[in-house]
C-alpha cells in the first residue's frame, strides 16, 4: 500500500518542498521529545505544509486507500488523522515531506488496528462454564470448516480437549470434510444425517462434552449469505440452544469491502465477539484487516495463512503495519 502512495506523492509534491529554505544550516533546530515524531518540530527552522498541498496530499491518500479496499469509514478515519498531524504542526528542518505523510498514516493506521485481542485457548481454559462452546458464522467459501478444524488441533495443542459439531447440514460435503479433519487430527466429530436440525446437532455436541468432560465444543455452521435471513434465523436459533460463550465470524481477506459488509449484517443479526481471518498470507492489499477491526470494533484473533493445519495464528497488527509499509528494494 505505501509503495503506491509514496508514487503518488512523488508525482504531485513541489520539487521546492523538500526543505525549508529560510538557513542553509539545521545547526539550531530543535530535538524531538521521547516517543515524539521526528518529522515534526515547533522549532525556529520548521515550515508549515502549504494547504492546498495537504489537499492533494489527503486526495491521494483516499485514492490509494479505496485501491486497497479499505472501507470508507476507515479512510474518512485515516484522512482526519493525517490532516490533524500534518495540517496542524510544522515539518522540522530537513525533514521529508514523504516520511512525514508516512509516519502520520503509520500512527492512524496502528490506532485502527489496537482493539486488544484476546488468547482463545487461555479464555477457553479460565472459563467457569464448562463445555467452552464457540460457534463459527460466516458465508460460502471463506474456509470456515477448514478453519474450525484448525482451531480445533491448536487448541488441542494447547492442553484442552475439544469436540466439533458438524452443523453444517447443508452440504454433506461439509460433513464429510470435517469427518476427514477429524480422523487426522484425533478430534470426535459429533453429526446427523444431510438435512438434520443444525441446532440438534450443536445441542448433542454440549451434551456429548459434558457427558465425556470435553473443555470445549466448536461449531461449524452452514456458509450463510448474509441477506439470506432463513440461515440468519437458523444461527440465531443455534446460539439459542447452546448459548455460546463465544460467536467468531470469519472472513476472507480477499473479499474486498465484501467481507466488512458480511461481517457488520452479522454483527448486527447475531451479535459477533472476535474475527478469525483466512488468506491473509494472499492478501497483499491489506484492507480487509483494516476494515473489519475499525468497522466492526472487535478484535482480530487469529489468521489463516495456508492450507495446513498448523497454517493459523493470532493476528500481529506490528507485522501487519510493517506489510503495509515495507520499502521494496524497487522503490
């Protein structure tokens, strides 16, 4: 994303705007404080960006950013942010035009993503109620079933026994998949019949843990599109009956401002309590991420980023903002 907004910059900034030319040396300009932006300074020999610079500047930034699929409320966000830093304080003496543009939307970007996660096997393990039940919401081909398996060997990993209903009764295909997961990874499917109750199936998964001391049921739920309300009031039933302690919605980060959609009409049916996000290692635009922490406020939990099973891990928003502004060796 920066390797696109700095050659935007670079086409439209002034040649004359790389310094201040108010001394020909820096001898006296002021040192940052701890922790302050470098590329600002209140000192003597420090300039102010010219409006209507800042205008074409936050105009570029709205282009790239909607490239990316970045959702607009995001990019109104990021474009407040940028404005305040750049339009309010003035440049230090030496300092980069485009480094300043960078750190500022560096900084907005890393308050987007800072709602605080949370560890799902220690809030599995800490719980008082006993089976741990979470249930997976999300559309056709995200990768839900093969995520729910994944989750289900890592918590495994982690100490905790875990059972998965197959509630997607939908598809047998569905069933079958988590059956095959299930016989590699050790882990007891519970299932019905093609067509069965998926709230049934859910109900005898908690009966089953609680009957063999099971710390925790997953469960899988058929692909729903979000403007399909029969599925919507199906999931709602689900949680009715087994009363989760957890609701994750998971999303594919290529689906564009697509999944933010999903992921908010979710949200808003259902209620959701954490994100788990697929295809983030083919995801080179980044906005998906960005969006649903923003749009959503809930935390990012885990990533898929492959096909195998131990390919999912807890979202690192640092290496998610160095991605986004990695200097390639092109640039």
């Amino acid at each position: 994303m920066w390797q696109a907004i700095k050659a935007r910059l670079r086409r439209s900034e002034p040649a004359e705007a790389a310094a201040p030319k108010a001394a020909t040396t820096p001898a006296r300009a002021s040192a940052p404080a701890p922790g302050e932006n470098p590329a600002f300074s209140e000192g003597l020999l420090s300039r102010s960006i010219d409006p209507a610079q800042l205008r074409e500047i936050l105009d570029d930034l709205e282009i790239v950013l909607l490239q990316s699929d970045v959702a607009l409320p995001v990019i109104e966000k990021i474009r407040k942010d940028v404005r305040k830093q750049l339009g309010d304080r003035k440049l230090r003496w030496g300092a980069d035009l485009e480094e300043a543009v960078r750190q500022s939307l560096e900084s907005s970007v890393r308050s987007v993503l800072a709602t605080p996660a949370f560890d799902l096997a220690e809030r599995a393990r800490s719980s008082a109620t006993k089976p741990f039940v979470v249930v997976f919401v999300g559309v056709n081909g995200t990768g839900k079933t093969t995520t729910v398996a994944k989750i289900a060997g890592r918590l495994r990993s982690a100490g905790l026994s875990v059972v998965i209903a197959a509630g997607d009764t939908f598809r047998a295909g569905a069933i079958e998949q988590l059956l095959v997961h299930g016989e590699r990874l050790g882990i007891r499917v519970i299932r019905q019949q093609e067509g069965s109750d998926p709230a049934a199936v859910a109900f005898d998964a908690v009966q089953h843990a609680r009957a063999k001391g099971v710390e925790v049921v997953l469960v899988d739920t058929a692909g729903r599109q979000h403007t399909n309300e029969n599925l919507i009031e199906e999931a709602k039933k689900i949680r009715r009956v087994v009363q989760p302690q957890l609701t994750l919605f998971v999303g594919d980060a290529l689906s564009g401002n697509d999944v933010v959609e999903q992921a908010k009409l979710f949200q808003s049916a259902l209620g959701i309590d954490g994100i788990v996000l697929t295809k983030l290692d083919a995801d080179a635009k980044g906005g998906a991420a960005l969006s649903l922490a923003f749009v959503t406020g809930k935390p990012i939990l885990l990533t898929g980023t492959g096909q195998g099973y131990d390919d999912i891990g807890p979202f690192d928003p640092d290496a998610m903002v160095e991605r986004l502004f990695r200097e390639e060796a092109s640039a």
